[in-house]
C-alpha cells in the first residue's frame, strides 16, 4: 500500500522515539532522589546514613503540633505514618498551618530533628468555596 | 491519500474564517472573564488569588495541546511529506509559546503568596521550562535553517523529540513529590474543584483556544499569501 520509503521512516521514527524515551526514562530512574522535591517522613526513616547537605521533608503539619516561642517556631510534619519534629527561625507563608501540606528546606538533626532554613506551604487540589468547606467540616 | 488543496481555495476559506473566530473569542472571553473575577466564589484556603487559576490553568492545558499537534503533525509530515502538515505546524507554534510562558508567569504570581516562593526546581514546573525551551528551539529553526528541505526535515524531528516531554509534564505530579499539586480536573474519577469553579475554567479554555485558533489561521494565511507570491499554484 505504501512505498519501501514510508516504510524506513515510520521504522526510522519507531527506533528515534524509542531510543529517546529509553534514555530518559533511564535517566530519571537513575537520577529520581533528585526529581522528588522531597522526602517524606517515612522515607527520612528509611535513609541508610543522615545526610549532611540540605534536603527537603514534606507532610502534614500534624493537628495542635505548632508552638511558636520568641519568633521560633516548633511544629511536626506527618505522613500519619511517621513524624519529624521541625524548628525553625523566620517567616512562614500565608497558608502554612495545621493539618495542611508543607514542605520545610534545611538540615537533619538525626533521623527525628529537622533544622529548616526555608518553609514552603503546599496547596492541595480541593479547590472550593468557604460555604463549601464549611458544611462539609458541619457534616462531619 | 491526503488530499491537496489548491492555495486559493485554502486561502479564502481561511479568510473568510478569520472574523467568525474572532467574534467566538471575543464572546467567551468576555463571559469567562465575569465568570472567573466577578461571579465565580472565593477559595476557602486561598481566597481570591485561586482567580489566577483561571489563567493557569487553561494557558498550560492550551500549551500542552499545541505542542502535541504540533508533534503529530510533524510525524505525519515525516513519513508522508505533506508539506500542508509543517506549515499548519508551523502557523500554531508562536501562540503555543506565549501561553507557555503565561502559564509559567501566572504559576510564579500564585506560586508567591500561596507556597511562599516563585520558584521550585521540582519536576512540573521544570519539565514545563523544559517545554517552552522546545518551543523556542523549534520556532527559531525555521528561521536559522534555509534550505527547504532540510528546514521541514530538522523542525519535524525536534518536535517529535520535545513529545517525549509531553507525559513527563502531565504525569510528574504523580511520578515524583512534587510542590505542585495534582490535577484538580479529572477525566476517571470526581474531579475535586467545586463546580462554580469549573465553569469559568471551562469558559476560559475554550476563550484561549480560540484565540490560538485565530492567530493560526493568521499565520497561516501569512505562509499561504507567501506561497501565491512565488507564484505557485500548489502547496
């Protein structure tokens, strides 16, 4: 039906694509402690040695965790399955507060201490109305 | 088995289209415009800065679906050297690329006041710069590159190259821990934005697409009075 040419470069496209979604996959695979943006809780558990260069630990600030004395601030991040208790000296984002995602930049103190530099808030995807939000917290 | 058009007839179609289009967009934009800032309620968590959302998100979603035209049009005109093909492509890259960037702007704008930082090196985000890189890679081939056949030949394999990227970016919210969050908007499952949101957001996509759809026939009545000038009669 088509000639011997389109044939080569359907098969020359095959061979290009292929060989180009195998490296990269490779590539990542071999390179993901560096795509994750960061740990969680349990994965700071699991880490053979405590690393000494900054990292990243992500959670849920956990529920009557936040303590601030004199412009320091206590809180601990879950993963509801392990937790990591977090210190820090400077200004938090808007949305940072309890029971929302965060994600704390800085140092390990151990595999339980975490000394933040720098504290991102991470929105979720539950994108609602406050009406919204306030039946369904009257509901349960 | 593509059928080639003769370029006067392409060209008063693609004229005669031009203001229909327009007077489409202007409608949509105006009405999603007053959905998404006026109309459409606050965020519980964000409150207003959730109406950027409304810019983002459709820019991004229109980007995406660009460059994946564009991949696949290049692959058809690869194995069947239609030269119709390159051209369409090459008429749709230039909008393709400013909503790109407005997707990674308005990102940066939100990514401000709600994660309290511009910035993050983590996988959506740089796989999205790594996009708009494409972007800009295969619009300024077309310019470096003077020969004929060598330019359709080079702009074709960069896209179908940059479509590898195209799953990276949709699927690196759940690959990896990333600090940007997942989709809100699902196909499979519940979507988990409210509906008043979706609205605007819908209206909004179908504005941008529009507009892209605009430009193009622009663009390509711009390749086709270029072609008439050299006094060619066929594509």
């Amino acid at each position: 039906m088509y000639g011997k040419k389109v044939k080569l470069r359907v098969l020359f496209l095959f061979l290009l694509l292929s060989a180009i979604v195998l490296t990269v996959f490779l590539v990542l695979k071999s390179l993901e402690e560096n795509v994750v943006y960061f740990l969680s809780p349990t994965e700071v558990k699991a880490l053979n040695e405590i690393k000494k260069e900054k990292i990243r630990v992500g959670g849920m600030v956990k529920k009557n965790s936040i303590k601030i004395n004199d412009k320091i601030i206590n809180f601990v991040i879950t993963d509801f399955k392990n937790e990591i208790i977090v210190r820090y000296d400077g200004l938090v984002p808007n949305l940072f507060q309890e029971e929302k995602g965060v994600v704390a930049e800085g140092f390990l103190d151990g595999k339980n201490f975490f000394r933040a530099s720098k504290i991102l808030a991470k929105h979720d995807e539950n994108y609602m109305p406050p009406e919204v939000k306030e039946a369904l917290e009257a509901t349960n | 088995m593509f059928k080639i058009f003769g370029v006067n007839k392409m060209f008063s179609i693609t004229y005669r289209f031009q203001k229909y289009v327009f007077f489409l967009f202007v409608v949509f934009l105006s009405v999603g415009l007053v959905e998404a800032l006026l109309l459409s309620p606050p965020d519980y968590l964000q409150s207003d800065s959730v109406r950027i959302m409304y810019v983002h998100v459709p820019s991004a979603w229109v980007s995406l679906g660009i460059f994946s035209t564009i991949a696949f049009l290049s692959i058809g005109n690869f194995i069947f050297k239609n030269k119709n093909f390159s051209l369409i492509a090459k008429s749709l890259a230039p909008s393709g690329l400013v909503f790109n960037i407005i997707a990674l702007v308005t990102g940066a704008i939100w990514g401000k006041p709600t994660w309290g930082t511009f910035w993050a090196w983590d996988a959506r985000i740089t796989s999205m710069l790594i996009l708009a890189l494409f972007y800009g890679m295969y619009i300024l081939s077309w310019k470096i590159f003077e020969d004929k056949l060598q330019v359709t030949k080079i702009t074709s394999i960069i896209a179908i190259i940059g479509l590898v990227n195209v799953p990276i970016i949709k699927f690196s919210v759940e690959w990896w821990t990333t600090l940007h969050q997942p989709s809100s908007v699902k196909i499979l499952s519940d979507s988990t934005i409210h509906s008043s949101m979706i609205l605007p957001l819908f209206l909004m996509t179908a504005a941008f697409v529009l507009f892209s759809l605009l430009i193009f026939l622009m663009k390509y009545n711009t390749e086709l009075i270029k072609i008439k000038n050299k006094g060619l009669e066929r594509l």
